[in-house]
C-alpha cells in the first residue's frame, strides 16, 4: 500500500475518521464547552497543540518504551503537556481559561489523545505522528467550532441549545448530517463507476 | 529494571518541561491574577461612595490568621476621605467539593456584606460552579447581610436549617461559601478598628 498523500491525510481526520464524528472520542469535553464559538475554539486549538506534540514526543521515544510501561508513559507525557497548556492559557489567554475553567486540565482525560499515541504515533516515524497530530486535532477543532457556533446560532431563538440537552441534539445531529452525505456519495458512485470503496481500508492501524 | 529507567528518565524530562513552562509563565500568572482581581473589586462594593483609590490600602494578614483559608489573607481597605467606608477581604473557603474556593469579601463600615464574588475555584461544572456571579445570582442573596441579619443560627444553608439558598445537586459548595463568609465577618466585628487603623504595607516597606 502506497504512502497516503498529505490531503488524503487531511481527509481521513477531518472527515473519514473523524475523532468527535465517526470515532467518538472525547465527548466529555466537546458537549459540555461547546455552548459558544469561542469556547470551542479555545478548546480545540488547546487539543489540537497537545495532540501534534504528544503525537511527536509519544513517536519519538518509542524505540525505549517497552510495551509494558507505555500507558503510564502516555499518562505522564500527556499530563505534563496539558498541565504546560494550561499555564501559558493562564498567561496568556486569562479570559478564556475562565470561561473553559476546569476543561483544560481535563483535556487529559481526553480519550483521543490517548487513543492516537496508542494507535498511531508508537507505531509510525516522528513526522508522520506529527501529521497525525495536526489532521486528528484539527478535525476536532474543527468540530467544536461547528458545533459552538451552531449552538450559539440557534440558542438566539431556543434557548435549549445552549442547555446540556442541545449538545447532545447537535452532535446528533451533525453525525446523521455526516452519515447522509456520506450515503449520498455512495450512492452516486454506484450509479456511475464501478464501485470501490475507496477510503474504507485506506488507513492502517 | 530498564523498564524502571526509562520510566525515571522520561518522568525526570516531563518534570523539567512543567517547571520550566512554569518559571516562563509565573509572572504573568500573578499579574493576570492581580488584573483580574482589582476588576472584580469594584462591583463588590455596591455602588459605595469612596474616594480613595482601593489597591492603595492593601493590608496584608500573614497565616496563620483567624480568616478563612491557610494562605495569607489579603484586605483592601476602602476610605472617604480619611475615614474609612468599607473592606475587602480576599479569602479562600477550603471545604469546597473540589480545592480551595478563593473569594472576596466585602464589608462596610456598619459590618454588612456590599458584594461576594468568587474569584477562583473547581468546583464541578454545571453544579458547583453556579456559584459563579457571572453564571448566576447566587452570592447576590448576601447583600446586604450582616451578623445580625441572619442571627448565628441563620448564617447556614437552607437544608442545614439556615437561612441561605443552596444549589440543586449542589450543598457541598454553597456550605462553604456561607461558612466562609460567616467567619470573614467575624472577623471583621472583632478586628475593625486594627484593620482600619493598621498602617499599609506600602507603609510598612518604607519604614522597615
């Protein structure tokens, strides 16, 4: 199988594997910070960072890491990259830190996280982990933005949205939309080539 | 053994990153907090008349002290003229669901509350943290209150038989903060006129 290119990466984390979408990783954070745009991008972009460099960091000391000890390696990689995240938010974002309040730290317990160093980064060179990083996290901002900015959007006429019941109605929502256009193409590459399922087997782990 | 090592090494080289995170960010930390706090002294006095400038006349109690909280405690000391108007106290209930809840109290001259505000805390979010002002009305049922008003005996939450509303699902919370704000005025029936007549600690620097 040949290397997939950058855009084919980018596909595959915004969209074919999705980690909010289609994998379900850290919903804890992505329903309870998503009641507004902004919030959702703070968080996202906190993520994203902790993501690329454990991603990296995870990559890069793999040849050391024995697979007996690797989880509290990855807990203690990750803890040490959130609990920096969350000092240079305090720094440098103090508004935002108090509006995401105790989901910064949190973002620790962000499943995804985990769930790539696990299935990607120990098995795959420095870069490419680190393209990983970026792609996955930025599906998950980019998730976060839709949904806070959805959220928002509509709470200007019924205020549920913005209420814990919404995120839930909006992640449905947002993955039944994902689910139907996905349908759609499927179907229309049936009517017109001979069909493949072309991303269904493209990424590896 | 060697599992043991690498373990070490890379906890050691984690620890190096946080602490360094930690030197580069420090100073601004404190400083965001100082911003943050000098905005929030405002609305705690309630529309008071004062003339002097309120970060001034900062007094500081080291612990351990009678006040609430195991950090020094911080008074802001507000003055018309020379004479003084009301206090402001920056403590910390340490009964709360989650860590210490860092709040400012503030007291007039006659021992009625003029504002809380919740400064810092991680109490869990959607119930505890209601005690927020920008989340809800909440501290806004001290206004006003004094030791008299409710008497000993009122100064809890509603369950507990007081006079305070608590928050659905959460008591754990809004008990310390009742309790917290008990003893900031008790301390402030006993210790009025130290507090007013203490000399600044910009005072203090200059004639040490």
């Amino acid at each position: 199988m040949s290397a997939p290119t950058i855009i084919e990466r980018f596909k595959t984390g915004l969209w074919y594997e999705n980690p909010g979408l289609v994998q379900l990783l850290g919903l804890c954070p992505l329903l309870a910070v998503t009641s507004t745009f902004i919030n959702g991008l703070g968080l996202g972009i906190a993520t994203l960072s902790v993501l690329i460099v454990s991603n990296g960091l995870v990559s890069a000391t793999r040849r050391w890491i024995r697979s007996e000890i690797r989880i509290p390696i990855y807990v203690l990689i990750i803890a040490s990259l959130v609990t920096c995240t969350e000092l240079i938010f305090k720094a440098w974002f103090p508004a935002l830190d108090r509006s995401l309040g105790i989901f910064i730290p949190l973002i620790v317990t962000n499943c995804a996280i985990v769930a790539r160093a696990e299935i990607f980064a120990s098995r795959n060179p420095i870069g490419s982990s680190i393209v990983d990083g970026i792609v996955m996290g930025t599906g998950f901002a980019l998730l976060l933005m839709a949904i806070g900015a959805f959220r928002e959007l509509v709470a200007m006429g019924w205020l549920l949205a913005v209420l814990p019941p919404g995120a839930f109605f909006t992640l449905a929502l947002a993955i039944a939309a994902k689910n139907s256009i996905d349908k759609r193409r499927e179907e229309r590459r049936a009517n017109t080539v001979p069909q493949r399922a072309k991303h269904l087997n493209q990424q590896d782990p | 053994m060697r599992s043991g090592i690498t373990l070490a090494a890379i906890a050691a080289v984690c620890t190096a990153l946080v602490a360094f995170t930690y030197q580069l960010t420090d100073e601004r930390i404190a400083a965001n907090d100082r911003a943050w706090l000098e905005q929030s002294l405002q609305p705690a006095l309630s529309g008071l008349f004062f003339d002097s400038g309120v970060s001034e006349s900062v007094l500081t109690i080291p612990a351990p002290h009678e006040l609430p909280g195991s950090e020094d405690a911080i008074i802001y000391r507000v003055y018309s003229g020379v004479s003084p108007v009301a206090a402001l106290f920056v403590v910390s209930a340490r009964d709360g669901y989650a860590g210490a809840i860092k709040m400012l109290v503030g007291i007039d001259i006659n021992g009625e509350i003029t504002g809380v505000h919740v400064l810092a805390h991680r109490e869990t979010p959607g119930l505890g943290d209601r005690i927020e002002s920008s989340k809800t009305d909440w501290g806004k049922q001290f206004d006003g209150r004094s030791l008299g008003d409710p008497g000993t005996s009122g100064w809890k939450i509603k369950r507990d038989g007081g006079d305070f509303d608590q928050l659905s699902g959460a008591s754990v919370t809004p008990r310390a903060v009742v309790k917290a704000v008990r003893e900031t005025l008790e301390y402030f029936d006993a210790n009025a006129v130290t507090i007013f007549a203490a000399a600044t600690d910009a005072d203090n620097e200059v004639t040490e």
